[in-house]
C-alpha cells in the first residue's frame, strides 16, 4: 500500500465579513488531497484536509519545502506499523525535516492539512467515521455520539445593525443550535453591550452567550470590558489581548470571575506550555482553543492535550476554533468540551453536511467515512476537481 500522489489547491472563502481587527474577504485555504494506490468501487481511496480557517493556503511551504521531503522516502516509510494504514505522526516528522524549533507561523497550517489529509485517508481504508478511528488510535473511551455545539456568527458586516445580528442568531434558533458566539471590540463598549443584550434576549441567558474579542485590547481596555460584561455572566470572554500576551490573560483573569477562553492562535505544545505557565488560565474553568488545523494537525493537537493535562487541565476544557466537519470528528473522537460551527460563514469550508444531525444544541456526524467532507454539497465539486 502506499500513497501515489499528493495534490494542494488554494480555494477561496466566501465571507465579506470582520471581526475587530480583520476583513475575512481575501482568506482562502489549502485542500489537500492525498490518494493512494487502494480502491473502492472502483475509485481510488483519497484523504482530503485543509488548514482550518482564519489565515491563509499554503500552497508554496508545501510545494517547495514538504512535497519534496515526503518525495524522498521509500513508501513503506509512511506505513502505520500494523500496515493497515498510514502514519501521520512519521509523515508530519518527514515533511518537517531540517526545519527549526519555535517561530511557528504558516508552516503549521501547511503541514496540518496534509496531516489531516492522513487521518481522513486512515478512517477511509478502515470505511469508518473519523472520529472512531481517533478514539481507538489514542485509547480514548466514550460512548457519546454526538457533542454540545455553537453557532459561531455575530460578524461585523458592510450593512450591519441590531436587526440583522438578531435575524442571524434567529436563523441558528430555528435549525437547532442553542448557544451563541458573538464578535466584540470593533466599537465602542456601548454598541458591544447593546449586541450582547441583542444576543441574549435571543439566547435567553448570558451563559448561552460567548464573545470574541480577536485579540483586539491592550490590558486597560481589556479590563474595561470584562467590568461591563461581567454582570451577564457569558459563557466566556474570548481572546481579550493578543494571543502571546499571556500577562495581560493573567491580569484579565485576576480580576474577571467569568470564563476566559483563549489558544487559537498558539500552534504548538510548547506555546500551551506557555500560556500553562504564565497565562493563569484557571482549572476547570478557562476554555483552551487550539486548531488542530492551524496547529501542526492532529497529531501535535494530540500532545496539546497531554501538555494542558499535565498541569491539571481537563480536555473537556477544551473547544476548537474552526466550525467545520474536521474538528467535529476531533472534538468527538478525542472527547472534548464542545465544538464550534460556522453556519452561514467560510463556505464551501465552514458549518457541517445535512447528513449531521443537530438536535438541541448538540451535533452528531453522519456515518460516513472519514471527515465525510465529500458530503458538503458546496465543497464536492472542488475535491473532485482535485483529484480529476
Ligand atoms: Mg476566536
């Protein structure tokens, strides 16, 4: 068995839309497609990953340095040991050879959807969902089949105002979701607070509400909302100051008795260390965001969680950033807190199939093997492109 050929397109996100500090209108994504010499029913059995949302495609880092790494060894090398499938920690260590430590940047998401590209490959030479295929790999034991979720939305829009924030969240009441995120910090505190009590009205209560602040305050201004948002009491206050920063999350959290959610912008075990050891992100209680699809893939997101349990930390903690069908089988197969869904935003990569099943705010994958991306009617034609 070995992998016959490996292919990276660069597509675009639909989403003319802001947080505080950023346009999404320009963000695309690399797809990676990794096909191998098995078939079924007559078609080759192919992994397909992409690097999340939020940055960039990567096509030159691969092209240039990864591509021709893995070019070089002989295909038994990538073999799991059992032969049944492939291995993505072997192959993530090949496509990273005589790379640097640290300054992790977009090489992260590069080689993350070719990793993700592995574990969809393996689930599919198994004919099994995903997420199945990652409880057995890392000994994970849960019976659940579907996990809490929210709609994150609330984007600030060309032609925007309170009447269509709450036409939105309605729109996500009526197919099935029950928690809420919100974007916070492109205005003053007056307009986020009428946006919040929008959001509530909605949701019915602030702990149904998070907010996302995309890094946008320095420390004063930081604090400033976290003393006007405490009395909702939200579900949590999201990356409040740049993502390094860890002494200015230590300061907010001091004095903020809310949740404070942070991480989707740290790409590697050592920078969780980090925000473990500096950051004051409190047991049982602050919410980590890592992306396996900005962050090396699965594998390193793997040790993510082994780094936040070693100083106490729980992975139900744990919420990826990145509302798609990657992350759902990684929240459920891993068994995390929650995952994320982007509805209405970042097609043909964003929100789930309709073979999902959403059901009072919790989400089920469909049986289908692999991420089961081939059921996103928006994102078909492009894999098949891909490997056509
Ligand atoms: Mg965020």
């Amino acid at each position: 068995m070995r992998i016959v050929d490996i292919r990276e397109v660069t597509i675009d996100l639909n989403g003319a839309i802001s947080n505080a500090i950023i346009n999404f209108n320009k963000h695309t994504v690399s797809l990676v497609a990794l096909i191998s010499d098995q078939f079924s029913e007559g078609k080759p059995i192919v992994g397909f990953g992409f690097n999340s949302i939020g940055r960039f495609a990567q096509g030159g880092i691969l092209r240039e340095r990864m591509l021709p790494r893995l070019a070089k060894v002989t295909p038994e090398h990538l073999l799991s040991s059992d032969g049944c499938g492939f291995d993505a920690g072997v192959l993530a260590q090949i496509a990273m050879k005589d790379e640097k430590p640290g300054g992790h940047g977009d090489r992260a998401g590069a080689l993350a959807a070719l990793e993700l590209a592995a574990w969809d490959l393996n689930a599919k030479l198994l004919g099994e969902p995903a997420y199945k295929t990652l409880r057995r790999y890392f000994g994970v034991v849960e019976s659940v089949e579907s996990i809490p979720v929210y709609a994150a939305g609330g984007y600030y829009y060309p032609k925007d105002s309170l009447k269509r924030l709450s036409d939105e969240l309605l729109n996500y009441q009526d197919i099935g979701y029950r928690s809420f995120k919100i974007k916070i910090g492109a205005g003053e505190i007056t307009e986020d607070i009428s946006r919040i009590e929008t959001a509530i009205t909605i949701a019915g209560c602030g702990s149904k509400i998070a907010v996302d602040a995309n890094g946008c305050f320095d420390q004063q201004q930081a604090l400033d909302m976290a003393a006007a948002i405490e009395p909702f009491k939200l579900r949590w206050f999201e990356e409040p100051g740049d993502p390094l920063d860890f002494d200015l999350n230590r300061n907010l959290i001091e004095s903020y008795s809310g949740s404070v959610a942070t991480g989707e912008n740290l790409f590697s075990s050592m920078d969780a260390r980090n925000l473990m050891r500096f950051g004051g992100m409190r047991l049982g209680k602050d919410i980590f965001q890592m992306d396996p699809g900005l962050a090396y893939g699965i594998t390193e997101y793997h040790s993510i969680l082994e780094t936040l349990e070693e100083f106490g930390h729980q992975r139900k903690q744990c919420h990826p950033h990145g509302g798609h069908l990657i992350n759902l089988h990684v929240a459920l197969g891993l068994g995390l807190g929650g995952c994320e869904a982007y509805p209405g935003v970042f097609q043909p990569i964003g929100g789930y199939s309709s073979q999902c099943s959403l059901e009072n705010g919790r989400i089920a994958p469909s049986d289908a093997p692999g991420f089961g991306l081939e059921q996103k009617q928006d994102l078909y034609p492009l894999l098949c492109e891909l490997v056509n």
